[in-house]
C-alpha cells in the first residue's frame, strides 16, 4: 500500500443483526485481547522483551504524551498497556467493491454507520468471508492489520504487531488513532481515515521536530515520505475520477473484464513513467505491480484522495492542531462532509 501506515478500526463488539456467530467470535476475541494486556511499567520489566521492543514502547508513551499535550488531541488511555500477540497482524480485514463501478460494498454498525471494511481475529475466518463475496462477483482484498481503534470503547493496548513499525511510524499510528478517538464522524469512513492519515503525518513532523531539531535526519526522512505521499494522492485522486467516469461509459459485455484490467494497467503504467521518477523514495515502487482491482483501488480513495484539501485547511488554521480539529468538528453535522470541506476552504 505504499507508505500506508496504516491501522484500520475494528468494531467487533458493536456488530448486530443476525450475524451471531461473527457476533460471539468476535466479541470472545476482543474481550481475550484486553484480558492480556499488562501495564507498559510491567512490560518494560519482562526479560523476554529485546532492547529494541522496550525503546519502542517508552516512544509511544512519549508520542502519545505529545499528542494530548502538544497537539491537544483528545486525553484517553490508549496504549498505556501492551499485549504480546501470537501472530504477525491482530486482525484481518477484508473490504470488497462493486466490478462495474468504483464504489464500496459497505457493511453497517451500530453507532458508527456504513464502513467499507469487515475485520476479523482469525485469518481462515477473512478468507471465508473474502470467498463469499466474491461469489456475489464483487471484487475483494484482504489484508493483515497490525494497529485498530476502538473510538474509545475500550481502552487499547500497544501490540507486539506494532513493534515493527519504524520508530517514526510508530509515532505516526499513535497520533493517527489519537485523532480518531478526537474526532469520528458516523457513515464517513474516507473521510476519518483521510484526516487520520493527515493529521498523522503532521504530527510525526512536528513530533521529531521538537524532539530532534530542524537538522534531523528523521525529520528529513518524515519529510520525503510525506511529500511522496502528497505527491501519490494528487495522482491517485485524478486518476480515480477519471476512471469513476470511464465506468459509466463502459459496455457490460463478454470483453468487459479484459477491458477494465487493461484501464487498470493503464494507470500503473502512467504512474511508473509520469509520477515514480518525481518521488523521493521507494515508499510507492510496489504500485506499479500491483495486482489492482476496485477494491485495492478503493482503499487508496480512502486514505489518500483528496488529501490536499486538508493541506489547504491547515494553512487557512496557520497550521494549528486545535483550530484545524475545530473546523473539522464543524463537519460533524454535513450529510457530505467532504464536500462540506471543499465548500469551507474556498
């Protein structure tokens, strides 16, 4: 997913409706999740821990400090403990997409609304999901997660899954899920998601920013990532309209499936010769092999179009955390709060 940093949510304990067996499953895992936290001054004492996953949890205290100090996210007690998976991702999410159309298939929760994604603790259990739908000829992708929020229903913990992350990424998904438990809007996945990843690589600057100085390297290596991910948005936001638009004009015939594999192609082709040379790092060279259907394609909508008018509202707030977090509050209330946004920058 290119330089994605990403954690998706999960809602497994809010899920209705006749799905009782997802329902249980998940609810059982959720609650032997948080039964296995212990407190980061525990974990920070067990000697099974290597040097490496103990510096990383000291950084998320101080990245989540940041964020509630410096940024004036909301306070919570979010990754004030740690849970020791006994797998590579904590959860696995599928999301699916329409063939025809660039558009969601979307599941419904309560309290939260529509979202475009499904998550599951047990990896067979995706897979399964992921089959059906594609019986129903819609186009799938699953993937393991290593982060979620829970909107403050629970109070979540650091993962073993986590400590992968590079240390600014680190920083980065504490941020992220800290502005997710500031703000969520219900039935407006994309647009949480868009200001999480944002508000994330914002923070992660001015985080080693005032930890590091102007002169760190890591605050240059943020940068570059940051820049490539302006510079991937602005071209995935274009090329998605325009292929938005060039399914409305295509014949659902037997040479359908040839056709839209080939306009897919088209864009990975545009991308290596027009937009890789421009980029900074390797962060998105994967792209360009991708095997791409409308629902990756569609994940890429979600963290990434559009992102540029968020630039846009940070500036107009002079780059102020509590006065952009303001603004977007005032979307709470948009039936569109994306166009809302378009309509507030002008």
């Amino acid at each position: 997913m290119g330089s994605l940093k990403y954690a998706l949510i999960l809602f497994p304990l809010l899920v209705g409706g006749c799905q009782v067996s997802y329902y249980t499953s998940s609810a059982y895992n959720q609650m032997k999740l948080l039964n296995s936290r212990v407190p980061i001054d525990e974990a920070l004492k067990d000697p099974k821990l290597t040097a490496e996953e103990k510096k990383k949890l000291e950084l998320a205290q101080k990245a989540r400090e940041f964020a509630e100090k410096d940024l004036h996210l909301k306070p919570t007690e979010n990754y004030t403990s740690y849970v020791k998976l006994d797998r590579p991702y904590v959860t696995y999410v599928v999301s699916a997409a329409y063939k025809w159309e660039l558009k969601h298939y979307q599941w419904s929760y309560p309290f939260v609304g529509t979202m475009p994604y499904k998550g599951y603790f047990n990896e067979a259990d995706a897979k399964e999901e992921e089959k059906e739908l594609q019986k129903e000829n819609l186009d799938t992708y699953m993937r393991g997660v290593s982060a979620y929020s829970t909107l403050g229903w629970f109070k979540d913990p650091l993962l073993s899954s986590m400590m992968r992350y590079k240390d600014y990424d680190l920083v980065n998904t504490i941020i992220h899920e800290t502005v997710h438990a500031t703000l969520y809007i219900k039935h407006a996945a994309d647009f949480n998601e868009r200001l999480a990843m944002f508000l994330g690589n914002k923070g992660a600057e001015q985080y080693y920013l005032k930890t590091e100085g102007e002169n760190s390297p890591t605050l240059a290596q943020i940068k570059k990532d940051n820049e490539d991910d302006k510079i991937f948005s602005e071209f995935i936001s274009a090329e998605l309209k325009d292929l938005s638009a060039w399914y409305k004009n295509l014949p659902v015939n037997e040479r359908a499936e040839e056709k839209r594999k080939d306009r897919i192609k088209e864009i990975q082709e545009k991308f290596k010769t027009t937009v890789l040379p421009k980029m900074h790092t390797k962060n998105y060279d994967k792209f360009t092999s991708a095997q791409l259907n409308n629902a990756r394609l569609l994940v890429y909508k979600t963290y990434m179009q559009d992102l540029n008018d968020f630039e846009t509202l940070y500036q107009q707030s002079n780059k102020d955390f509590s006065i952009f977090i303001e603004k977007c509050k005032a979307l709470e209330t948009a039936e569109n709060p994306e166009q809302k946004l378009k309509d507030l920058i002008k």
